[in-house]
C-alpha cells in the first residue's frame, strides 16, 4: 500500500505526506552518519515511503499481531506532542547490539544490550526530531527511549493508547538500514508516530507550503 493511496480521513494531503517523507530522509541521512561512526562501519539508511494506516493494518505491516518484536519508543513533548516507537524483528535488534558491542557481546548483561537499543532509539529517534524541528521551527523534546521486547499488538496497542480516544490512526515511516561490510546486512524497520490530536492542526502551517489539504 503506497502513501499515495491512504487518506487520513481527509487531514492530510499528498503534499504533507511527501513533506514527511522528505524530512525523514534528510533525519535518516544524519541517523546514518552517527551509526557510522558508531559502529565504524558504512550505514545507509533511506526512507522509502510514508503512510497513514489505520490500527490494524499498523499490525499487519509490523508483522502480525502475535508476532515478537522489538520496540524502542519515545514519548514527544514541546510545541507538539505525540509518541514515536521504532519497532524491528528480534534478528535484526540482535545484530545492531551485536555489531555495536563487538567480541564481547555473548558476555554483555541484558541491561547493557537493552542500552545498545536504547542508543539506537536516541539516534534515529532524536535524528528524526531534529529534522521536523528544523523544518517547522518547533520546539520538540524527546523523553528518554524506552526498549519494550513484546509481542506487536501489545507495543502498537501501547502507543495508540492516547490516540486511541480520537482516531485509531497512526503515520508510518518505513525505515531501510543497510550495513555495508563483510557481511552486507539489511535491516527493515517502521517507525511509527503517533501523533496527539492537535499535532497536526499545530505541525502543518509550520511547513509553509506543505500545510495546504
């Protein structure tokens, strides 16, 4: 399902969402300079597509409501407010804590590695942010990444709690890191923003053009 062919029951135009897509690829682009240089390997990260999808197909497209997954989630404060999660399959969490904790990783404690997520939510997380504020001149403040390993359902369920009582919408960032290395690993996430009921009466005339339905 492409972003051109989902509405969102009439509050966003194709403008705001190729404005979306094209903030997340310039956030992606500065997410994957810092896991370059933190994993002193080549990263690429690009956003292929953004959509807006209703509850349940928010479940299908992570996976499947009973399927295991991995969510690093944040809540979003300031001039807008609303919740972020980047929800990714175990294998590819395993790797990315793998790669970041080197030779030692079989020995590492589960707090530590739950710290390796917690830094990759702060960098696309924060990347991410930082890019909408550039854009839009808002102040926008992330909370401290939480890691909740769970079933999909139980995650999205978690992150539409609030949002839940307006409409059971959620925007979705497709989100594609490749790896280069002697391996070349392909991780595939969505991340998903929840946005609070007024988040996009306050977000779009910030984005000039983009603002128009």
């Amino acid at each position: 399902m492409k972003a051109e062919e989902v509405g969102f029951h009439g509050e966003l135009s194709h403008n705001q969402l190729d404005a979306l897509k094209e903030i997340g690829n310039i956030g992606a682009g500065h997410a994957a300079s810092s896991l370059s240089a933190l994993l002193s390997r080549k990263i690429n990260m690009r956003v292929p597509s953004v959509q807006v999808l209703e509850f349940n197909e928010v479940m299908t497209l992570a996976g499947g409501a009973e399927t295991e997954a991995v969510g690093i989630g944040i809540r979003i404060e300031g001039d807008v407010t609303g919740s972020m999660f980047f929800i990714l399959h175990p294998e590819p969490a395993h790797i990315f804590v793998a790669q970041l904790l080197g030779s030692n990783y079989q020995r590492c404690s589960s707090e530590l590695r739950e710290s390796a997520l917690q830094e990759l939510g702060n960098i696309i997380t924060g990347s991410y942010l930082s890019s909408l504020a550039d854009f839009t001149n808002l102040n926008l403040i992330p909370s401290v990444p939480i890691v909740v390993k769970d079933m999909v359902g139980a995650i999205v369920s978690a992150g539409l709690i609030e949002r839940s009582k307006y409409k059971d919408n959620a925007i979705v960032i497709e989100t594609l890191l490749e790896a280069r290395g002697r391996l070349n690993e392909q991780i595939n996430g969505h991340f998903f923003l929840f946005p609070d009921p007024d988040f996009h009466e306050k977000l779009f005339p910030s984005l000039g053009g983009y603002h128009d339905k």
